[in-house]
C-alpha cells in the first residue's frame, strides 16, 4: 500500500476547509510537528494545531494510483 499524506483544516462551520498534499521531502518535519518518530509510517491521523475557528491534522491516505 502506498500512502499520499495530506495537511487537513477542519472548520467548525464548513467540515473540511483546506487539504494540500505534503511533498515527501517535508514528511521529517510534519512529523516532528506531530511528535512522530522519523520512521513512523504516519498512516493514521495526527492533531497539529488548532484554533477556535479551524484545526489542523497531518493525515495519511491510501493512494490509489
């Protein structure tokens, strides 16, 4: 299995707000924002910060292609 992950807003008001795809060569610092260890996989959903109006996660998606 491949996983594309993804920066994901979540807004109170609308669900999904913003979801950019992370380029691999960013994954080390994404995950030392999630407080992952380097060769964790990160296949799961992480919280990385949030705010009253819209909350951040790192995700990790199946890649179908």
């Amino acid at each position: 299995m491949n996983v594309v992950h993804r920066l994901v807003g979540y807004s109170k008001a609308t669900l999904v707000a913003v979801e950019h795809e992370i380029p691999a060569d960013l994954m080390p610092f994404m995950k030392l924002l999630a407080g992952l260890a380097p060769d964790d996989p990160a296949v799961m959903c992480y919280p990385l910060i949030a705010s009253r109006e819209i909350s951040y996660y790192l995700e990790g998606f199946s890649d179908e292609t």
